[in-house]
C-alpha cells in the first residue's frame, strides 16, 4: 500500500472501507518495526556503553551510566522513556526470543511488546518457555489493556506465589498527586492497591448517578466534582438542573456513609485454601488468592453455579419466558461475563446492561430466545447502543451467539472478532483452555537476575504512553468526547432490540 515515503500521492478518498483498513494495518505493522528499530539501536547503544565506559570505583563511570541520557536528547524524549526502551530490549535480547522476532516482523506493536515484558520478567525460565508462545497469541487478538488481563491472570496461575510477593512489595509505593497543568487546572492522581482503587471509583460512578437526569454534567465532569463533594464533606453530589425544588432529587436525603461495593470472582477451592488460582476483581481484573481471601473475610457471598448448555436449556420455564432476567440470573450473567462483551472493552460487568444476544419472540417466547444464561450478555452503554442499532439494521455490524461462551461481532469490512465470558475463565478455572501449563521440574522457581537497568516503576512510562504519547490530550470534536465506555450516562430504561425480519 505505501512503498515509499511520500505519501502526497495517496488518494485516501478514493480508497473502498476495506482498503482503508488494510492501509490502517500495513501503517501499524511499518510502525512496530520502526518502533524495534528504535528499541534494538538504543539497546545496542547502552551495550556499548557498558563494554566502553566501565570505572569502577568512587568517582567512575557506571557501566552504561549515561547511555540513556545521549539517546534521550538524539530523540528529544525524556531519560525514563530512553531508560524503558534499553529495558525492553534487554529483555526481548536475553529471555523472549519469539517475541522478539515477532516485533521484528511487525506482527506485534510496542504496546503489546511492553506487556510481554512486564508479565514474564518475574518468571522463571520452564515457565516462561511456556507462556512466551500463549502471549503471542493471545497479543494477535487482543489490545494492549486485555493482554495484560490475561498475561496476569496465566502468570498468577503458573506462579501464585510470586504473584503475591510482587503484589506486597509494590503497594509499598501507593502515593497521590497533585501536578499542576494549564488553565487553572490540575491533575489529580495515584497509585493505589487495587482494592482500594475500586473502592473510589465505584463511590463516585454511584454519587455521579444521584443527580436527575436534566443534569447538564457530562459523566466525567460529574465524576470530578464527586471527588470535591467526598473532600468537603458534603457527601454529595448537588444536581445542576437549575429546576430547583422541581427538581426530582430536591429534598432526597444524603444516605449514611456506607462501604461501597467491589465485586471479586474467586473458585470455591481457592476461596477455602485448597487451591490458589487467581480471583477477578471487577473493574481491574486479576487479583492473587491471597489478598482475594483477606478481602473475603468482610464479604457478602453469592454462589455462581457452573452449568452446561443442558443445564441451562433445561431452567426454570416460568422464568425463561419473561424478557426481564430475574435478579439470579442477572447476577449469574455478570459474574461470568466479568465485563462488557465488546472487543476490547474492559467495562465492569455490574456496570454495563444485560442484551439478549438472541432475538426475543415477544409473542411466542417459547420458540427461542429465552431468558436464560446462555442467552444473555453483559455490554456497557455504549455498546449496548452500537448492538441495538446492528440488530435493528441502523449499523451494518452482525453480532450473533456463536455457542453458549462465545459472542462474536462482524465489523463492516468483514472482519470477525470474537469474545468470551471472562468471569468464567476466573470462576472456573478449567474453562480458562487457552492458559499454558508449565512443565513441572520438581524444584521451587527461582527469581530472574534483577534488570541492567533499575528504572523506578512510578518513572516508566505506560505502553499506551510508549507507543501513543496522547495521554492528556484535549478533544476539541464534540462527538469524539463520546467514546469511552466509562463516560457514557446509563439509561434509566433500555429498552429491547426491535429485530425486524431480514
């Protein structure tokens, strides 16, 4: 598609919607070899250092001191940016072959690269030869946030016990911050267990609820001046309709301070000790068992049954033929999807909206479509929306039942993407086929040497910052403000899917 440089001769405009995706796709696979270009030369320069520049001694040169400092100023970035590139190829150099030879190729972009690294570098060598190939895999079907989920969630199951170590050491490091930036703004962050993460976001989605629906307030806006109303005191977010006491919310009382809710999947054998799978936090994904039982020990349960196709067809009728799932049975579908079912979303299931991804045949529900698990996905608001549209022939997107696990969406190029029960593969660990098995040797695993490079993990930058240095950016087009799931204000009253015949 592009042979050389020049793109002035490119006729975008004239190009099919197919075309314009494999243009998208031939520019990242260009992109993620240029970006192994980078990271292999900056490597490669650190390496010279090192053998160059070695003083030991009071008042000498460290051994590669000073080789992130001249490639920070060749690419006009800064050391910590130059620091994680040298890392990164240290590690593809020394221990992941495969991936490495997949970035070469383009294949795989520094995103996806920067969450191999980070998932394996802990591990030891036999379970490492097995978890490499799964991550390649799994990184040709998935964005960088669901890669992560489930490089986490194999490498816990291969090795619980580091996982926990890794997990102490690092809430050592919890911190908030204040930094401030333009306009009389300022940028409010930090890091957080991930428990106690949940915990704040999930207080200020539910205070961000609590004003009418006349509100004029964005969701992220009504997030932010949460977070105000929490630190003044007042507890509560005050409705901006301008109605008054016409206002629906006027006079509703501010309820007692109550312990917001997160919701954590866990497998029974691993809640009681027997085994140590990891357990699925809601809103993060992959805890390690044991901080999923010291959370349990304040919990409220709900048991999640595994059932089969049979066990789901054969539900309780009475049930099945309403198009409203009953309280269990909703909470059964979110505790098995764990979030929403787009491609790519990573929406808490509790805060998205139950589909029926089968059409409902209002006047004779017993013919098919009925209310029952197999039948029934969680997907956030704004995908919930992109789906209704598809089924009533607004979008032309196909999003059909492929079996009782597997939802899968045709995009309009043609291109099929397919998604999970991501609850389950926590909740029941033997559903989870796609997890490697690491070969057992007989002995404990040992700890990697420590990185060339000690870079202070509040100092690297994210992958997305890596390969997409848009964090902060400001969009001024009015529509493109509307993408993100988690901004999106939920429908007091979704309603069904019409499905008019084909």
């Amino acid at each position: 598609m592009f042979d050389g440089d020049d793109l002035s001769s490119v006729d975008f405009g004239a190009m099919t919607d197919e075309g314009l995706i494999e243009a998208l796709r031939a520019a990242h696979g260009r992109a993620a070899v240029a970006q192994a270009t980078e990271v292999f030369a900056v490597r490669e320069l650190y390496r010279r250092h090192r053998a160059e520049s070695a003083e030991p001694g009071p008042g000498g040169v460290r051994a590669g001191e000073f080789a992130a400092s001249e490639a920070a100023v060749a690419l006009q970035v800064d050391e910590g940016t130059a620091g994680a590139l040298i890392d990164i190829g240290l590690a593809l150099e020394d221990s992941l072959p495969r991936t490495r030879a997949a970035f070469v190729a383009g294949r795989i972009d520094l995103a996806k690269v920067r969450v191999i690294v980070d998932s394996t570098r802990a591990v030891a060598g036999e379970v490492l030869d097995a978890l490499e190939p799964r991550l390649l895999e799994a990184a040709g079907r998935n964005n960088p946030v669901r890669l992560r989920q489930a490089a986490r969630r194999w490498a816990a199951r291969l090795d619980p016990g580091g996982t926990q170590r890794r997990r102490e050491l690092r809430q050592d490091e919890r911190d908030v911050r204040l930094r401030a930036v333009q306009d009389s703004m300022a940028v409010f962050d930090g890091l957080l267990p991930a428990p106690g993460a949940q915990t704040v976001a999930m207080r200020l989605r539910e205070m961000s609820t609590q004003v009418c629906a006349s509100d004029p307030r964005s969701m992220p806006q009504r997030r932010a001046d949460a977070l105000v109303a929490l630190a003044d005191g007042s507890g509560r977010l005050k409705c901006q309709c301008g109605r008054g006491e016409r206002c629906p919310k006027f006079g509703t009382p501010i309820e007692q301070p109550r312990r917001p809710l997160i919701q954590i999947g866990i497998p029974a054998d691993t809640l009681l000790g027997i085994q140590e799978a990891p357990a699925f936090l809601a809103g993060y994904g992959p805890i390690d068992a044991a901080l999923a039982r010291i959370l349990a020990e304040h919990a409220r349960f709900q048991v999640i049954p595994e059932r089969s196709n049979a066990d789901d067809e054969a539900a309780v009728v009475d049930e099945a033929m309403h198009w409203r799932p009953t309280p269990r049975l909703e909470r059964e579908v979110r505790a098995v999807d764990g979030m929403c079912r787009f491609p790519g979303c990573v929406m808490p299931a509790a805060e998205s909206e139950l589909d029926h991804n089968h059409p409902v045949d209002h006047q004779r529900p017993d013919r098919d479509g009925r209310t029952i698990r197999t039948y029934l996905a969680t997907l956030c608001t704004r995908h919930h929306r992109l789906k209704t549209l598809a089924d009533n022939k607004r979008l032309p997107w196909r999003i059909w039942r492929a079996d009782p696990d597997r939802l899968q969406w045709t995009v309009p190029t043609g291109d099929i993407h397919t998604t999970i029960r991501e609850g389950a593969r926590y909740l029941f660990p033997r559903t989870d086929t796609d997890a490697p098995v690491a070969p057992y040797t007989g002995h404990h695993r040992s700890e990697p040497p420590e990185t060339a490079i000690p870079i202070h993990p509040a100092d690297r930058p994210t992958a997305e910052d890596i390969a997409y240095p848009l964090d902060g950016y400001i969009v001024v087009h009015g529509q493109l403000r509307r993408i993100r799931p988690e901004d999106e204000i939920p429908d007091d009253h979704p309603q069904p899917a019409r499905f008019p015949a084909p």
